[in-house]
C-alpha cells in the first residue's frame, strides 16, 4: 500500500500528468493516421524526451505506445487500412461490420475491448509485482546475459518464414554496436581510421533512420492518396455492455497478451493470432470469421492492448527490450543513468508503480477522448499520404540533428532511411537490427563481467536461474532444428 501511494505522489506531478495527456491523445491521433504508427513518433520525439526527468519522458512514450493501438483501429474498420502494423488482424471482421452499415458497432467494440485488455494487464502485473520484485534480485551477470541471448533467439525465431534473414539482421545489429571505442579500454574498433567512426553508430540515429526517415521516403514514393472515411452514426458506449456476452473470450485474449507480452520478442502478433485462433475455435459460428463476427474483433483489439504494460516486465525487471519500441525507451533509462534491472525492482519500486498507474490512467483518457472525437478523427486521417511523408522526414532530421548538432548524424540517419526502404521492399523485418545492437550491448556488458568469475564453462550455468535459461536455449534451438528436418523431409521425401 505505501508502495502504491509513493508512485501516486510521483504521478500527480503537473509535468508528468501533461507528458501523459500529450502522449496519450498524440498517440491515438498518430495511430489514426495511416503509415504513421507510433515507431515512427516515438523515433521522431525519442531526442525531445531526452531533457526531461525519466519519469516525465517515459510517461510520454509509454502514452503513445499504449494509445496508438485504439486509433490504428479507426482506419482498420473504415476503410480496411490498418492504423499500426498490430491493428492488421482487425480488419478481417472490423470492415465487414462497416460495410453491413455497422461501423459505430464495431468501434465501440474494438474501443471497449481495447480498454478492458489495457487494465486487464496492468491490475495483473501490479499484483505480479511484489513477486517480480523478490524474484528480479536473483539475477546477476550470468542471468542477464542468458535471458538477453534468450531474448535475441526469441526474436529471430519470432519471424516464421525470415528466420535466416531475422538472424542475419540481428547479427548486423550486434556488429553495428562493436563499432567505435570498446566500453572497457576504450580502444578502437571497426573505424578504419575514420574520425566519423570514432563514436560509433548512435542508437537513436539507427531508429530514426530505419523506422521514421525510412518510412518518410515511402510516404513520398508512393501515390498520392486521400483516404475518405464515413462518418460515424450512432453511440459508441454500447460496446462496452455488449462486451459483457463475450467476457469468456475478452478474458481468454487478455491472458495471451499478458503473457506474450512478458516473452521477449513475441509480442502483439502472436498474442493476438492465438487469441483469434481460440474465439474461433470456441465460436458457434466459426464461419463468420473473417466476414464481420464480433467474438474476432473483440480477440484481435484485446490481446494487442494487453501486451505494451506485459512488455515492461522484461524492460524493467531485466533492462531487457522485448521489440523495438521498448528498446527505445530503454535509451531514455541510459541518458539519465537509471539502469533497469533487478536493482530498480529492489530499490526504486515506487518508481515501478508510477509507470504502472500511468498506464492504467492513459486507457481512461484514451477511451474518453475517443467517445467525443472518432468524427474528428476521420478528418484527421484525410491527410495526403507525401504532405504526410514530408511532414515526417523534416521532423525526423530535426530529431537526428537536435542529438549532437552533428549533419554526420544526419548523413548517417539518411542512409539508414534508404537501407530501410529497401528493407521494406524485401519485405525483410527491421527489429532485429535495433534489438541487435540494444540487446548486443547488454550481452557484451554482462560476459565480461561474468567471465571474470568462470574458470570452465560449467561456471557459468551452476546457478539454478541460469541453469534454466540454458535449458530453454536448447530446447528452443532444439525444437527449431528438429522442426526445420521435419519440414524438409515432409517437402522432400527422398531425401529423408
């Protein structure tokens, strides 16, 4: 109970309450705008957070990334064009409900699941904390290390049909970290002699450049396009009592997001597939799947509004990201020299708690603001696709520059942005080079630490946490292996 009033006090803060409603209404208004998404707007104001105190620069990230997902799904249910990446799978039933003339029906539906998924998550882990908090203090180099391997292994073999390309990209990640001066003797690594090189590649010139200016340079390629929603008739309170028939699922989907959200690069994506595969499953009428049947859109906007509060748990237990955005607020820990890990759980639980109750507030506000403004929304979203690109790639290089007053960064953020593009048009992921070169730091940190206490390689797992770890290494490249033989021999027979 005191912990819980220590992070009252430091969330009635003026300056963190505006950082949360600045970021809970831009994020929504951001996830509203096709092509935008919130990677783009957390890159973008990911250099302004840096001058403020922690608490008031997470609040504001942590306001876009868990409101994003409620306006990306306007666009998804009115003109089949998902806001963010995670609000795809709601097109399947949100756009047929629009075009069965049941548009209000489908917002409040995907309003009122959102907003039950979001604090269904949050009340868990602020029950879960006391034991995260006993639990995190166990874990020493050795641990973070395994769980950062782990984490990077997770994120590869999260990409079904990419995993050569994801772990490539990964690798890439990690070299990119390697280059400029070693953490420990600060000798050179990787410049060629090239001064430019001496500081090696920024973390948030990288982000920038692969998701903002990257984004911008498509927005620009592509045509000129003004999306021209309907306007929406009708109350959108009536999802939440319409919810009440499908709570058995709501609280199915909830649970998934949770705890896909706890496991480092998993994420929104499989939460809700599962979800989605789960309600209709149990359905009675599985045939409307995909033609309109509430029980889909109300899975697909649960789960994924269940993940953002699940995916601080790695970040702030472990100081380990579980995909890109939580990778980027971990820069925002190291500006201030706030190091996440089992110390902020031991030390600064109230810290913890505010970032919890933050979370809790920002679904309030979201889902307030939604009710008197989806109308004004639809405006929002007629903007024309390359002003909307244009608009991007200004902010974005304002960003980068604002880093270090340095066009180096800018030359640097512009290739990247180009690199992106043709990422993009691969269509070969781009997390793995962030979660590469954020987790590639952690893990190199952690071994040279632990290695001063190993002296056979049996060391450094005769500790149970770490000896688990390990375990669930090489079952997972096991079951990976084996999968991939079996696939094989099932593709090609003669060759088994």
């Amino acid at each position: 109970m005191e912990t819980l009033l220590s992070g009252v006090v430091i969330l009635a803060r003026w300056d963190v309450l505006v950082a949360l409603l600045f970021g809970s209404i831009g994020g929504v208004i951001i996830g509203a705008i096709p092509g935008v998404g919130a990677a783009v707007a957390i890159a973008i104001l990911l250099p302004a957070t840096f001058a403020f105190d922690p608490i008031v620069g997470l609040t504001a990230l942590l306001g876009i990334y868990g409101s994003s997902m409620y306006g990306g799904a306007i666009p998804a249910i009115l003109i089949n064009t998902p806001g963010t990446a995670v609000n795809a799978l709601t097109t399947y039933d949100g756009t047929p409900m629009t075009k069965r003339g049941e548009s209000h029906r489908a917002l409040s539906l995907a309003y009122s699941a959102s907003f039950f998924g979001g604090i269904f998550s949050i009340l868990c882990l602020m029950v879960l904390s006391p034991l995260l908090a006993l639990i995190a203090p166990h874990f020493g180099a050795k641990e973070i290390f395994l769980a950062a391997l782990l984490g990077i292994i997770l994120v590869i073999i999260a990409h079904r049909g990419q995993v050569f390309a994801a772990g490539m990209l990964a690798c890439l990640g990690i070299f990119l970290h390697t280059v400029g001066l070693e953490p420990v003797k600060y000798s050179q690594r990787y410049t060629f002699d090239q001064d430019w090189l001496t500081s090696g590649f920024d973390l948030i010139v990288v982000v920038l450049g692969l998701f903002a200016i990257s984004q911008a340079f498509v927005l620009l390629l592509e045509p000129n396009e003004t999306p021209h929603p309907s306007r929406v008739k009708g109350t959108l309170l009536a999802g939440f009592k319409e919810l009440q028939s499908y709570k058995r699922i709501a609280s199915v989907s909830a649970s998934f997001g949770v705890l896909m959200g706890m496991i480092p690069g998993v994420g929104e994506f499989t939460a809700q597939f599962m979800s989605y595969a789960y309600a209709q499953k149990t359905s009675q009428s599985p045939e409307m799947f995909g033609k309109g049947a509430p029980e889909g859109l109300i899975a697909s906007e649960t789960a994924n509004n269940a993940v953002p509060a699940a995916a601080m748990i790695p970040l702030l237990a472990l100081g380990i990201p579980g995909e890109a955005l939580t990778a980027m607020m971990l820069s925002v820990f190291y500006v201030h020299n706030v190091v996440p890990g089992p110390q902020l759980f031991q030390n600064d639980m109230d810290f913890v708690m505010a970032i919890y109750l933050a979370m809790l507030l920002l679904n309030i506000l979201v889902v307030v603001f939604l009710l008197f403004s989806t109308n004004w929304l639809t405006r929002i979203m007629q903007i024309p696709t390359r002003a909307l690109g244009v608009t991007v790639l200004l902010l974005s290089f304002v960003g980068v520059y604002s880093l270090r007053n340095s066009i180096t960064d800018c030359a640097i953020a512009a290739a990247f942005g180009v690199f992106g593009v043709i990422l993009k048009r691969l269509a070969l992921p781009v997390v793995p080079i962030i979660l590469g070169m954020v987790l590639g730091g952690i893990m190199e940190v952690k071994l040279r630490i632990a290695m001063s206490r190993v002296d056979t390689p049996l060391d450094f797992i005769d500790r149970p946490i770490a000896a688990m770890l390990f375990g669930v290494i090489c079952l997972i490249l096991g079951c990976q292996l084996f999968g991939g033989i079996l696939r094989k021999r099932l593709v090609d027979p003669e060759t088994g």
